[in-house]
C-alpha cells in the first residue's frame, strides 16, 4: 500500500512525515500555484524531507499530444523517482500509449469514469488516479466507480495500480482501501484527521495522571 501526501506545502509535509509512512508526495498544477514553488526548487526541498526513495507524481501542463510527449521525457529526465501525470483525455491517452514504449513511469489523472480508467490501464499507464470526491460532486458515486475500475484491473490481472485521489474525508479513504485499491493520496488536511486520536489522548492523560499519583517522575523500570 502506498501512501502520498497531495500537497507542496513544506511545511506540512515535514510535520506529517514524520509520523506517516509516506510514498511520496502528488501535485497538481493547482496544488503547485498554492505551494508558490517551481520543481527546480521543489523537488530538491521535498528529496530533503522525505529520502532519496521518495516518489513524486508531476502533472504536464500541455495539452496537445506532441507537446505532453516533450514535457514528459523533461520531467522523467529529472534526476528524482517521478511519475508523470497526464490526463485521461483523447491526447493524454495518445501520449500514455507513446510514452509507455519509451519506458517513462505515467499515472493517468483527472479520471471521473470507468472507461477513461479502463482505456488508460490498456494503453500503459502505471497508476490510475479517479477523483472521487470530484465524481461524487457530479451526483454519480465515486466509491463505485473506483470499486469497478479496481475489478477491472484485477479481472484482466492489469499491471496498473489505482491511486486514488480527491478526499474529503477519512471515511471515503477506508471505503475505497476496503476494495482492494493499493495508493491513495490525502490531502494534509485528511492526513491530519488519520492522525488524530482524542480518545487516545484521554485514555493516556488518565493513565499518566494515575502513576504521577503513586511515583512522581519516576519512570516505570526504575
Ligand atoms: C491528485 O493529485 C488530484 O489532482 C487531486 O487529488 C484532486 O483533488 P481535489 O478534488 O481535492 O482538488
């Protein structure tokens, strides 16, 4: 199972890294504008925090085929583990299906429906990103589109991996975990939900304040 933040935000990646085992990290140009930071200085920043054997999944920014082709042979020239997010539109499925002979790892991004997932998977993207909490926003259900595209992909035992994205809570990340899917991706206010454990917290406070009781600050093997 893989686990990446869906973040650029430093800061947060450091603070929840270090509590989570994460993959890597995943942008978006969106994500990236917030983060204010260009890869050049980004990715050196993030290798910092997280290892040399932390993978990142970059998005192209062009759009015609020819042009996702060129930006991604400069983004898998890169010297860091990055996976190249193309679209799952008819050019980015044009652009996986050149790509993957040239070897460059792709996830196939920005999916809403199983036929975009499936067509993906057949062309040759390593990972499949449905957007879930996007699909639900359209009044369709995410969970089951995810659910199908992973019976899909086990079915015809396709190499592709689903990493689901787009959460709006820890629930939809349990639902689709349930399924079978091997990576998701949460954005740090998500993560910081998985974190959080104020019965935990309470329980502990208890226990403390009963042994502070009977032996001050003395620690339980002396
Ligand atoms: C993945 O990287 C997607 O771009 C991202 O998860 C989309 O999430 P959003 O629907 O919260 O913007």
């Amino acid at each position: 199972l893989e686990l990446y933040l869906d973040s650029a935000n430093l800061a947060d990646i450091k603070n929840l890294s270090a509590a989570l085992p994460l993959a890597g990290v995943t942008t978006n140009p969106t994500i990236m504008a917030a983060g204010g930071m260009g890869l050049n200085r980004l990715l050196p920043a993030l290798a910092d925090i997280l290892g040399a054997d932390a993978r990142f999944h970059v998005q192209v920014v062009s759009n015609t085929t020819n042009d996702i082709v060129a930006e991604a042979h400069k983004l898998h020239d890169l010297p860091f583990d990055i996976v190249v997010k193309i679209p799952a539109h008819a050019a980015g499925l044009s652009a996986i299906k050149q790509l993957k002979k040239d070897g460059v790892p792709l996830l196939a991004t920005a999916i809403y429906n199983v036929q975009q997932g499936m067509l993906a998977a057949l062309n040759g993207a390593d990972y499949l990103a449905p957007y879930l909490n996007r699909i639900d926003n359209l009044g369709f259900d995410g969970v089951q589109v995810v659910r199908d595209l992973q019976m899909f992909v086990n079915h015809y035992q396709l190499p592709s991996k689903l990493l689901v994205a787009s959460f709006k809570n820890v629930h939809q990340v349990l639902q689709v975990l349930s399924h079978g899917v091997r990576a998701v991706t949460l954005p740090a206010d998500i993560a910081r939900q998985f974190l959080s454990a104020p019965a935990t917290d309470s329980a502990i406070e208890q226990f403390n304040q009963d042994w502070r009781a009977v032996f001050a600050d003395r620690l339980s093997y002396e």
